[in-house]
C-alpha cells in the first residue's frame, strides 16, 4: 500500500472516528429507550455490554459517572450511595442527561460505533450502589446486574495490581446507618491490616459484598434482572434469551460468537485470550486460606448463599438474598 493510500485510509478512519464518538445523531431522548447495565469492576460489564450490543443495535456510553472524565458527574464519587427518597439535583439532573442521550463526551463515547441511534447501553462500574434510586426515579428503565464470583473478581484486580480501601464505604454516613454498621468492625479491621501489608485481598472481597448486597436488599425479583457470569459463560443460549426478553431485545444466535469474544479491556491473561475455563480458572491464583477468609466475609452479608467455593452461582438461593 503506497504513502497517498495509507493517508487517505487513515483520514477515513479519522473521520469515521469521529462520526461516531463526536456528531452522532441520538434521536429519541427517551430514557425507557435505554439499557442500564451495572455490575463491579472486573465482573464481566465490558464484555457483557458487547454481548448485549453485538449487533450495534445500540449507542454505547461507557462509564459516564467517571466523575474525573465526565465534568456533569463531578459530584458523585466513585462509590457513590443516594438513598431512595432523595430527590438531590445533584444527582438527579446529570443521570436525567445521560439517560437521554444528551451528554457528549470523548471519554463515555469513545467505544461508540453508531452513528445514527434511538437506544442507548449505558455501561457502568460505578452505580451499584444507587441503583434502587436509579429505578424509583426512573421507572421502566431496564437495569441488568451481573455478578460474578468473588474470589474470581479479587484475583483479577490483584493481577492488575488494584488496591481497595474500605474508607469510601465507611465514611458515607447514610450508607452505614442504612446497610453497614453490622460489618463496621469487621471493616475496620480489614481496613488496618489493608494499611499495615498492603494486601487488599479482604477488603476487594468486602467491596464486593458491599457493592452487591447493597442492591441484593433493596430490590425484589424482576424490578431489576440479575445475570450471572458463569451461568453465560455456560448456557449462553437460555441465560442471553432471558436476559434479552427482559429489555424486549430480540433474539438471534449470531449473539454467541460474542460471547468467545474477549473485550477491549481484557488483559493478556484473560481465559477468553489464553483458552483457560472461563468459570473456575482463578482458583490456580487464591489460596486456601484466602478461600477460607472470603466465605467468611461473605457469611458475614449472608451473601454465602449466593457464592461458595463452588465456582458456580446457588441460583435457587436467590430469594432468601434479596428483599421479600
């Protein structure tokens, strides 16, 4: 390929790039005609966002309550807690924009590759712990939760060398009075020894009870819809076609290839990538003692039910979890 071919192929490119992160048009401001998907950093949101999206059928806005990258999101904070009944503008009015479509920025839309669009999928990390606000002040909007396993979560974020302090959960006054003060002390202590060795393997297990047992307790069966990684990643065909029914997505089998796809965030030692089980592949990185203190921790949230040192989801459990 000649220089002048090169040049025009990259202008193109450039220009296609741009259509579709910059001037997109995003017509139907409505936010029942959006997708919420949540779930915990490391959880399989990326990759299941190109699932549900495997077809484009969606503008895709990546982690929009990114409060360093998107200036209407500077209030919220990376573990943000909103209480149902607050009606905070703070919150309200950005979460009204993102939901419509109305905010465009170089971060959120950077992964977007539809040009002309009615629905959007708002992938997020962040929202876990507002969600039920989320659904009271915007009714009809179809949020998705994935969980996966707790240790499998831990292990990646200690391969990618992330650290977790407990201290944005303990210092949010009306998220201890309303979910955590039973585990204050268990926290804290996770907390010190977090500071003393440097070691978040407890305090990335508590993040994850926090972060899911939060809306475990608040929602009831089929105001929101959970989906387990490891129950994809093993029936795909029925879990994607009851996840699809539940935003009235049709169905198509093209859809599986999606799922043998690894996303754009996956490192190099992703199972999808290395050809690894993609359901019990982390046990080779957590040891017994680190196994034995998880289902401690998750006994703690009554969250063992859920997660034990099977790799698989008690599915069955799910009622006795959440709120009655």
């Amino acid at each position: 390929m000649s220089t002048l071919t090169k040049n025009i192929a990259n202008k193109i490119d450039n220009f296609e790039t741009k259509l579709k992160t910059h001037y997109y048009l995003d017509y139907n401001p409505s936010y029942q005609n959006a997708v919420f998907l949540a779930g915990i950093g490391r959880s399989g949101t990326t990759w299941l966002s190109n699932v549900i999206n495997y077809n484009n059928d969606y503008r895709y806005i990546f982690e929009p309550f990114y409060e360093k990258k998107v200036s209407i999101c500077q209030n919220f904070d990376s573990k943000q807690y909103i209480r149902e009944s607050s009606n905070d503008k703070k919150f309200l009015e950005p979460v009204k924009l993102i939901l419509s479509g109305r905010v465009k920025s170089k971060w959120s839309d950077r992964f977007n590759e539809r040009i002309f669009t009615n629905k959007r999928l708002i992938k997020s990390i962040r929202a876990n712990l507002f969600l039920k606000w989320l659904h009271l002040n915007f009714p009809n909007l179809p949020i998705v939760l994935i969980l996966r396993h707790p240790c499998a979560v831990a292990a990646s974020k200690i391969k990618l060398n992330w650290k977790r302090s407990l201290d944005k959960y303990l210092q949010q006054k009306y998220l201890m009075e309303d979910f955590l003060d039973p585990f204050r002390q268990e926290m804290e202590r996770a907390e010190k020894l977090f500071r003393s060795s440097n070691d978040s393997f407890e305090n990335h297990i508590f993040s994850w009870c926090i972060e899911n047992y939060v809306p475990l307790k608040q929602f009831r069966e089929k105001e929101i819809y959970l989906v387990f990684y490891e129950n994809i990643c093993a029936s795909p065909e029925s879990e994607i076609k009851n996840m699809f029914a539940f935003f009235n997505k049709k169905y198509d089998k093209k859809v599986l290839q999606s799922v043998k796809l690894a996303s754009r965030l996956s490192g190099k030692h992703s199972s999808i990538k290395t050809g690894g089980s993609l359901t019990d592949s982390w046990k080779k990185h957590i040891t017994e003692e680190q196994m034995y203190r998880a289902i401690e921790i998750l006994q703690l949230f009554g969250l063992d039910k859920i997660y034990s040192q099977d790799p698989m989801p008690h599915t069955a459990n799910l009622e006795q979890v959440m709120k009655t």
